[in-house]
C-alpha cells in the first residue's frame, strides 16, 4: 500500500508554511478564538505573511472577529483563496461557507474531519510566516484529525487558553496531556479574563439600597474626581472576578511542567474589538488588554 495520497497532498500544500501553531482550549467561550484573532492581527502588524484557519465548525466566530462577516471564498485553479483582511492576513473558515449563520451544523466526525482535510490541502496560502490554526474547544475528532494531519508536515506546537477558576483550569491539564499523548510541544498556557480592568472613567457607579434597588450616580462620583484627584481617572482599576485563589494557571503551568505565558484581563474594549473585527493593537482603545497580549505574544 503507497503512501495517503491526501497526506501528500497536505505535505506538498504545507511546505510553504514555515510555522504552524494550534491554538486549543478546554472549555469554550475562554477567549480562544478572541485570542487566536489577536494573534493573527499582532503577527500580520510585524510583517509577517499570516494565515489564520478556523476549524471550529460547529461554532465559527472568526469570520466576525477578523471583519469578514458574510464574505465569500472564491476558487480559483490553485485551490480555494482565502479571504483577505490585508494582503498579508489571510483568513478560512466554514462560515464563509454557510449559507445562514444562523442555522446549525449538525456533522458527525468523518465529515469534520473531510474538511479540515480539504482545508489543509484545498487552500492556497501561497508563502506563509506563520498558519494560526483555532481549534474547537476539548480534544475530540477534530483535534486528532488536525494533529495528525500537521504531524505529517510538522508543527511548531499548541497554544491552550483558559481562565483562572479551577474548573476552566481540570479541562486545561486534559488539553496538556492530549499534547503530551500526540506528541504535540505545549508551546504555553494564557490565562485569560485574569480579572476585569477597565480605565477608571469608564466604570459606571450605582449607589445600592437594601432592597437591591441601585441608581447610577456616576456623573456626581466623576465630578468629585475631577474637581479632587484628576489624576486618578487616568488609573486603570481592576478586580478579581473569577476564583484564582488556587493559584491559577500560573501554577498549573508550574505542576505540569508546561510554560505559562501570561494573563490577559478582561476588558471591555478587547471584547468590543472582537465583536467589531478590529485588531486590538491598531488603536490605543484596549488599554488594559493590549500590552498584556503583545507580551504574551513576544514571548512566543
Ligand atoms: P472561545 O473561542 O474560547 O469560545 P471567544 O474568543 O469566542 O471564546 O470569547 C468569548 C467572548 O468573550 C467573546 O465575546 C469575546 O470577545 C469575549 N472575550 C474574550 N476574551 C476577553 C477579554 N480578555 N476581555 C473581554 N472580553 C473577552
């Protein structure tokens, strides 16, 4: 029996791609995807050639993240073309695919994994940098059908999302000894939405009664401030919204031996920039995110 005719066809489609990175999480709505836009933005703003392949088909959120709702792929005699956000950004997905965005897919294992085969040798890239791969959340049919396929062409490793509280971080060590099992290099763990900052002027004060009825007093409190302590409305203030009081992903990076990249707050902007598909990097709106990213980012 000769070798897979698909797996060379994967092999050839691939050897202009100089790095590949999986980004996984264990559980989804971590930001995964939010983080692998990010990526992809921050990648393409250096000048490297970028290509960022969605294969969470049952839930495709970076056609919105990327700007790219409701574009079309095109086909030429190279294979499928990838949607462009700039000539260097790159970006496919099945919900370029779908007919309404609305509407479920419903497909069992086999024909996931037909697509994410197609994908790997159906698209024309051209020459990449960098293919930022944004997996569905867990480890299931898709992610082994990804590895194996890329394990072929070789892969630079995975990136795992989470967040602080315990029960996000029992489904990251699954993640690392899925890697571990594939033979996947864990190239770091982000933790994610690692408390809430958002620029002091931006939060809304309520004054609270007993029976939980509040009323918003935030235009007396800014007053106050800015005739007192002006100086404190350029303060970025946080808090701790979920439970790290088990030491984080800091410290199951630290008991699992993978490396810990670092935390990204929640921030308001960040969030405002996936839903708007912008890059949270191009302006100076993402505040509290933005240099948290960048320095997960070129730790890489
Ligand atoms: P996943 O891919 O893990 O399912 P998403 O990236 O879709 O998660 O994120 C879920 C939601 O949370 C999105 O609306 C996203 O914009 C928002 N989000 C993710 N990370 C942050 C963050 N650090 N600050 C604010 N909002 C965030």
């Amino acid at each position: 029996k000769g070798p897979d005719p698909d797996l060379v066809a994967i092999v050839e489609r691939m050897a202009t791609v100089k790095h590949k990175i999986l980004v996984l999480s264990g559980k989804g709505g971590v930001g995964k995807s939010t983080f692998s836009a990010q990526l992809a933005f921050a990648l393409a703003a250096l000048d490297f050639q970028v290509g960022l392949l969605d294969i969470d088909i049952c839930g495709p959120s970076i056609p919105k993240m990327l700007g790219l709702e409701g574009q079309d792929i095109h086909q030429s005699n190279l294979g499928w073309s990838p949607v462009y956000v700039e000539s260097n950004l790159g970006v496919m997905s099945i919900g370029f695919m779908l007919p309404n965005p609305d509407e479920a897919v419903i497909w069992r294992g086999p024909r996931k994994n037909g697509l994410i085969k197609q994908f790997l040798k159906d698209v024309y890239w051209g020459e990449l940098d960098f293919l930022v791969v944004d997996a569905p959340p867990g480890t299931s049919d898709e992610h082994i059908s990804i590895v194996q396929f890329l394990q072929a062409t070789g892969i630079d490793g995975a990136i795992i999302v989470t967040t602080p509280q315990q029960v996000s971080l029992i489904d990251v060590r699954k993640e690392v000894s899925f890697c571990k099992k594939v033979g996947v290099q864990v190239l770091g763990v982000v933790e994610n939405m690692s408390g809430l900052c958002q620029p002091l002027s931006d939060f809304r004060f309520m004054q609270m009664t007993e029976t939980g009825e509040h009323s918003d007093v935030t235009s007396w409190v800014l007053q106050c401030l800015r005739e007192k302590a002006p100086e404190v409305l350029n303060l970025v203030a946080c808090t701790d919204v979920f439970d790290s009081s088990g030491g984080g992903a800091a410290k199951m990076c630290e008991e699992t031996g993978v490396p810990f990249l670092g935390k990204v707050p929640l921030d308001p902007q960040l969030c405002k920039a996936a839903e708007e598909g912008r890059s949270c990097f191009a302006d100076n709106r993402c505040r509290a995110s933005a240099p948290a990213l960048k320095g997960i980012i070129e730790k890489l």
